[in-house]
C-alpha cells in the first residue's frame, strides 16, 4: 500500500510539471497572438513593402505620386555596447528625381528613436542610384529585429521603372558590416497633360496617369492624390477626379493655373471628424468645371468648399453642384475677378457667395445660376465688390432680402430656378456664340443664327424646363399659366454685345404628342395667322407684354406705345417655330433681349388676332380704347370655344393669382408678383374693362404634358420666402431637376475608353523577400518572448519526468509479481529426518 500511494504521488509529481509548462506555454502563445507578432520575427530575411497605397494602378504609379513605405529587417551582429549600433540607408534611382526621404521617428518593434539623417555610415550609391537618407538607432541586447517607415515623392519628371534599395548595416566590435539589402521594384508611368486622382488602385480602372491617396495628412493636402497631381502636372495641365472622391481634413491648395474637372457625375467630398479647414483653395488661372463638392459628414457648421485666393488671373468656376457646406464660395481681398456661372449652390449653412470686405480691385461676377436655400436671409455678399445679374435668389418679393453690395439690375434676374442637369452637376445653360449657320444646342431643343454678313455676338441660354409651377418664369401658379410645349428659356445677350442685325431663334414644340397636334391645328399653326403661332414671351418689368404675349403680334401692354411684334413662322416639318429678332420690333434685339424668357405653349384662352390696338388713358386712370376703323371693340370679347376654363383677366399686368394647391412649399409666395428694385407697373384700369374669355374643350386630341418630373423640396420656407438653414440643409429638393431630356451646352469633359475595375498590378520583388510585417511593440515586453521557451522547456522536463517515474512503478511492480510467482512455486523446506543416536 505505501508503495502504491508513493508511485501515486510521483505521477502526479510528473502531471503537475506537465501542467505548469503548458500554462506558460499558454501565456507566452496569448501574448504573442494578442500583439500580432510573428515566429518569422526569427527568419534570416527582411522585407521593403508599400504601406500606402498598397498598390500602384493597373499602368503603374504615377510620377509625382507620393508612397508610404514600410522596411523590416533582421538584427544578428550588433554590439549592444557600441552607440550607433545600427543604421539604416535608403537608396533611390536617379531617374526618379527624388527630392527627400522622410522616416517616421522610431522603430516599429523597438519603440525607440532614431537619428534621422545620419548618413555618416552609409555606403556610397551603387551605379545608378543616390543616396536619399539614412537613420541610426542604438539598440539594447536581445533585439531580433526593428522597422522604419518613410514616404518620399517619386519625381514629377520620372519617365521609367526602377528599384528601391534599402541597406542595413550593424557595428560590432571590428566596425559596421552590411548584413542586408532590401530591394522594391516599382513600375512608373510618366506625367501627361491629362492627370486621373481617385481614392485607390481599383478606381483608377484603365485612366493613366492616376494619383491616390497615400497615408499622410499633412498642410497643402499632402497625402492625397490631388495633391500630388496639383504639384507634378505642368501648368495649363487637366486634372480629371473619378468617382466619389475624398481629400482630408488638410485644404488641398492649388496655386498654379489647372482644370480641375469630374468625370460624369464625379463628387469631391470628405470623410473625417475635422471639420475646421476649407476643402480647397484656388488661386489665379484655376478652373473649377463639372464637379460637385459638399463636406460629407461634418455637422454645422461644416467645411467652406472653396477659397478662392484671387491673385492676377480670372478664376472660373462653372457647371458645379456647392451642397451641404459652410460658406459655399469664400472670396478673399484680391487682384484677379472670380467668374462663377451655370451652377446649384444650395443647401449651405453660410453664404452662397461670400467676398470678403476689402481695397482690392479683385471682383466676384456671377451669372446663370441657382443661389437659394442656403443661410436664412441674405444669399451673397459681395461688399462692393462683385455683379450679379441674371440669377435665381428664390422667391422673395424684394431683391435687398437676397443680394447684399452687389451690383445687381432689378429687371435682370430670373424668374424660375434653372434646370439642373441630368446625371451632371450644374444648371441646364450656356454661352453661345451666334453665327451665321443654324447651331443647335441643348439636345436640338432649341437654335440660333444670325442673319448673312452680320457680326457674331455671344448670348446666353437658361433653360428653365417644364412640367410644373416651379418651371415657369415669373408667373408660375397663377391663372394664366400656359401648356408647355416646349421648356421655358431665359435668353440674353452676353455683356457687352449690341448686335445690329438680326437674330433668329428656333423652339421646338414637340415635348408632347398632344403638343404636336395642337400647336399645328387651326387654331395656332394652322391659322396662317402669325399673331396666334404660339411662341410667347414675357417682359419682367410687367407693362410691355399682357402677361405672355406671342412674338407675332403687337405687344398687348400699356407701355408697348404701338410697338409691332417680330416675324414668326411655324416650320411643321421640323417641328419648331422661327422667330427673327431685331431691333424694330418687340421684342427688341437689343431693347428686350436682356433679361426675356420664351416658351412655345399652348393658352388656355386662345386670343382673337389683334393687328392693332392703342389705349389711350386719362389722368383718372380710365383707359379709353382707340381702334382702327377696320375693328370693333368690345368690352366683352368671346373666343373660339376650346377649353373648359373661365379665367377673368386684366388688360395690364398688375394682377392677382392664387397659388395651386400644390405650391404649399412656399409659403410667403405672394399672390401678386412686383418687378425687383421698385420697377413701376402701370396702374390696373377700372374692373370696367376686364375681358372674360368663356371656352370649351377643342375636340380631336388631348394635351399632356410631359418629358420632365414634377420637381419637389423638402425645403422650409421663412416668411420672406427663402429657405431656412438647418444644421445640415438637406438638398433633395429647390430647383427642378432636368428629367428624360439630357443636358447639353455644358462643358463635360470626354475621355477616350471607359472606368472599368482592374486588378492593380502586384510590385515585383526580390523571391527571397518572405518576411511579415511586424507590429510595433516596446522592447522591454520582449522577455514575455522567453515565456514560451521556459514553458517549452519546462514541458519537457515534466514530461520526462513524469515517463521516467511511471517506468520506475512499472518496473517495480513487475518486480513484485515476479517475486509473488517464484514463492509460489517453491514448495516449502521440509525438516531433515532425524536419526537415532548411538
């Protein structure tokens, strides 16, 4: 029994050493998991790796491309009593033009600092290459290995691939010896004049050269790929963005004259808690085309998306969607003039346009674009510096709720938001020059030309759309609204111009089948009457067109004094109708042209001809009809009975309206419409003279219109009109946007090929380079490394002991059965006989 509890207790002697050795074999295993460090830490090999990016594109990196390098590398033969003990030399093509190295400060494994730029050591460049930096470190005993993380520039004027090379060299007690050399084939495209930026290998797809971020966040945008393609393009040089691009929280400044454009729907953006700096900064020369730009997530007040630093040289900014930012367009004290035009700022919790105060002779001019719902209460501020004719401020009955010190004509504004573009950033307009050959634009929506031997002249075209209230200039809710049948269109000359000849326009009127048949039938087209062709215009200051009057008759205002209309013919086989504008008539080519919105429509109350009528008016404001002799008129006139509505209508222009139902959005939309700026409108004669136009339904056909969607807002509006700003304003509604008709007149820019996903090039390097990448940990946790081997060891006595101890028991107890088995056999020892004695 003692003998059984002894060889009890010396197994479990055994079985605990057991256990205690795989505890610490435990502990050592958590540890080096839980802090990601690798058994390769101990292989005779290092590695050169792209950190970021982790690729270069499909054609390779850029030059000028910025990269953030990681080096691993294996210690064997330093002196832990020498200081420096080790150091490190990078080493790059001289093809490469490169300016600088940069290491971060301290190893990645050791933790501890090194000496940046200590080149002392350093062995000379091999052929080919120049010595970039070096850094050196002294190390404690016992350290395997270390790591260094740098980023360098690859020159704007590299034209080749190449090799980087990085050596390690150790100090022992007979001096430094080099005990690696870590090589990185990189493959280099050359700048062109035509640079792509997107966020990773894989958006590039098949555009090259492509810049993408790197891993750094540093002043100027350095760290992103527009940043490197700013400073390695040339000037005049193009800069395209794909997709959904995002720069950080550092202002991207671009100080040399470039485009920077989107390629389709391209959205520069920002993904960051930072929120504090502007998105870009431009200065003279810049181009800002075909983008669009917001802050992402940052809440209010948000990011201002573009500074505009104007040195000499005019700034443009066109075709551009400014959403969900601070200040949308921030324009410091300076020399050079900043042209924004064709564009949607909306939805920013500062201003749409902000020029800052100042005695500069820089100025900020603005034309063709949507400027509403943005800050609560005034929209720009220019501080006398900046003009701003021909844009959309919203509703607001009075221009000084929206403009502040800018230039701006009362009489030359427009009276509907601009369409937005399909699947572009921007607004539905250009500039355009007119010449003596039929151009269309737009999509062959609309034409112009002018007359032989004329001069050219330049004119704008602001396409306001069609389909709803928010379409229509000026008058849009009220009862006299038309059926469109083509889109509205705000048409003007560009500053400066005065044509003498003429000008001709062409509309097309087929936006409906319906349309098509009502505008050709007798009614209109089919009259043979120009007066009723249904080309209509409007006159803002509201006293030289009744409303909507047709090109072809006499305009029916109070102040028209007699004027004629212009020449208007229906061309049915190509579906439009030709008005020829000159300085003769109304509208006048240069008297009018500078401030008009068209449409080709359809009345509900389809006008008798009227070749000529003069009113003539008493102090009392009683007008007192003249008519020539071949005309009787009557108070009451009846037309030709086509439609079911049963309007009363004023023959001057100061009227009142109700808006539809549907208009509720805008709310402080006021019943009556007055002219910006106190334009006088002549008094509204005596209700005597009122006309009621009784109609019924023209039989044959039925109007619907069609071709764009019915724009809507989520907008809230203040009592003046304008939307209020919200934390984040959301932008989903405002302006219409453009539906089945696709935009034209743009700049969009055209790439040969198309984006596709490409798998990104792998770097080519040296077969022997297998080592991990380590994670950077403190040195004095390395003893924790030991924990394994003492538990290995540990193990493996116990283990010992235990098979040595449970051998002995065996061998005992064999021992035993033995010794049991031979007394078994072994009968007992008889007694010797005795004999008798003598």
């Amino acid at each position: 029994m003692h003998d059984w509890m002894m060889s009890v207790a010396q197994r479990f002697r055994g079985l605990l050493i057991i256990f205690l050795g795989l505890g610490l074999i435990a502990l050592g295993g958590w540890y080096l998991n839980h802090h990601a460090i690798v058994w390769a830490q101990t292989a005779q090999t290092g590695a050169v790796t792209l950190l970021s990016p982790v690729a270069c594109p499909a054609a390779g990196c850029a030059a000028g491309q910025r990269l953030n390098v990681r080096a691993n590398y294996l210690l064997q033969t330093y002196d832990p009593t020498q200081a420096p003990n080790v150091r490190v030399c990078v080493y790059t093509p001289q093809a490469w033009s490169v300016n600088e190295v940069v290491f971060s400060p301290n190893g990645l494994i050791s933790n501890l600092p090194y000496t940046i730029g200590d080149l002392a050591g350093c062995e000379g460049a091999p052929s080919g290459y120049e010595l970039k930096n070096g850094a050196s470190v002294t190390l404690p005993a016992g350290q395997f290995g270390d790591g260094l993380d740098f980023a360098f520039r690859i020159g704007s004027t590299a034209t080749s691939s190449g090799t980087l090379r990085l050596r390690v060299l150790e100090r022992g007690s007979s001096g430094w010896i080099q005990t690696q050399e870590l090589f990185l084939f990189i493959r280099v495209v050359p700048k062109t004049s035509i640079g792509y930026v997107a966020n990773d290998a894989t958006a590039c797809g098949q555009f090259s050269p492509c810049y993408i971020n790197s891993g750094d966040d540093q002043v100027g945008g350095i760290g992103t790929g527009l940043k490197d393609a700013v400073d390695a393009l040339d000037a005049g040089s193009q800069i395209t963005i794909q997709g959904n691009y995002s720069i950080k929280s550092q202002t991207v400044v671009i100080d040399k004259p470039l485009t920077l454009q989107g390629l389709d729907n391209a959205v520069l953006t920002y993904v960051g808690p930072d929120c504090s700096q502007p998105m870009l900064q431009i200065g003279g020369g810049v181009v800002v085309s075909n983008l669009t730009l917001k802050d992402g997530a940052c809440v209010f007040p948000g990011r201002d998306l573009i500074v505009v630093n104007p040195t000499e040289g005019e700034v443009r900014i066109e075709y551009v969607n400014l959403i969900e930012g601070k200040d949308a367009l921030r324009v410091q004290d300076g020399l050079g003039q900043v042209t924004l035009r064709f564009s949607h700022i909306q939805g920013n919790s500062g201003y749409a346009i902000l020029r800052e105060a100042g005695s500069s002779s820089g100025r900020v001019w603005a034309v063709g674009n949507n400027l509403y719902g943005n800050r609560a209460g005034v929209q720009v501020e220019c501080n006398n510096h900046g003009t701003v004719n021909h844009n959309f401020f919203g509703w607001s009955p009075s221009l000084a709720l929206a403009v502040s010190q800018c230039e701006v004509d009362p009489m030359k504004v427009l009276g509907a938001p601009a369409l937005r573009r399909s699947n572009q950033p921007g607004v539905s307009a250009t500039r355009v020059t007119v010449t003596e050959s039929k151009t269309y634009a737009f999509d062959n929506r609309i034409a112009f030309q002018h007359g032989s031997g004329e001069t050219d002249f330049d004119l704008y075209l602001v396409e306001h759309g069609a389909g709803s209230t928010l379409n229509v200039p000026f008058t849009g809710g009220s009862g006299e609204d038309l059926t469109p049948c083509s889109s509205y269109w705000d048409i003007f000359l560009a500053e400066g111009a005065a044509p003498g000849g003429t000008l001709s326009l062409f509309f097309r009127h087929d936006l409906t089948p319906g349309c098509v048949t009502a505008v050709e039938s007798a009614l209109y087209c089919g009259s043979g009457n120009p007066a009723l062709y249904p080309l209509w215009w409007y006159h803002p200051a509201g006293n030289i067109t009744q409303g909507w009057d047709t090109t072809g008759q006499r305009p029916a205002g109070s102040a028209a004094a007699g004027s004629n209309g212009q020449t208007t013919t229906c061309l049915t086989g190509e579906k439009e109708i030709r008005v020829d504008i000159d300085n003769d008539g109304r509208p006048g080519l240069n008297l009018d042209l500078g401030y008009l919105p068209f449409v080709v429509g359809v009345s509900a109350n389809p006008r008798t001809p009227t070749p000529s009528v003069t009113w003539t008016f008493t102090p009392s404001l009683t007008p007192t009809p003249s008519v020539t002799p071949t005309r009787t008129i009557t108070r009451t006139t009846t037309p030709i009975p086509t439609w079911t509505s049963s309007p009363t209508r004023l023959l001057l222009p100061t009227r009142t309206r109700t808006p539809t139902p549907t208009r509720t959005l805008f709310a402080s939309r006021t019943p009556s419409r007055t002219p910006f700026g106190g334009v006088t409108v002549s008094p509204t004669p005596s209700p005597a003279l009122t006309r009621t136009l009784t109609s019924s339904p023209l039989p044959g056909y039925t109007l619907t219109p069609g071709g764009y969607p019915l724009p809507s807002s989520d907008q809230t509006l203040t009592p003046a009109g304008y939307p209020l700003s919200s934390p984040k304003a959301t932008t989903s509604g405002g302006a219409p946007v453009q539906g089945e008709y696709p935009s034209g007149g743009g700049l969009t820019p055209s790439p040969s090929g198309s984006i596709s996903a490409s798998p990104s090039v792998p770097l080519e390097e040296t077969p022997s380079i297998t080592f991990t990448p380590l994670s950077p940990i403190a040195s004095d946790n390395s003893g924790l490394l030991w924990a394994a081997w003492l538990g290995g060891l540990i193990l493996a006595v116990g283990a010992f002991w235990g098979f040595w101890h449970y051998r002995r028991y065996l061998r005992k107890r064999e021992f035993s059965t033995d010794s049991a088995v031979e007394k078994e056999a072994v009968p007992p020892e008889e007694d010797p006989p005795s004999f008798p004695t003598a």
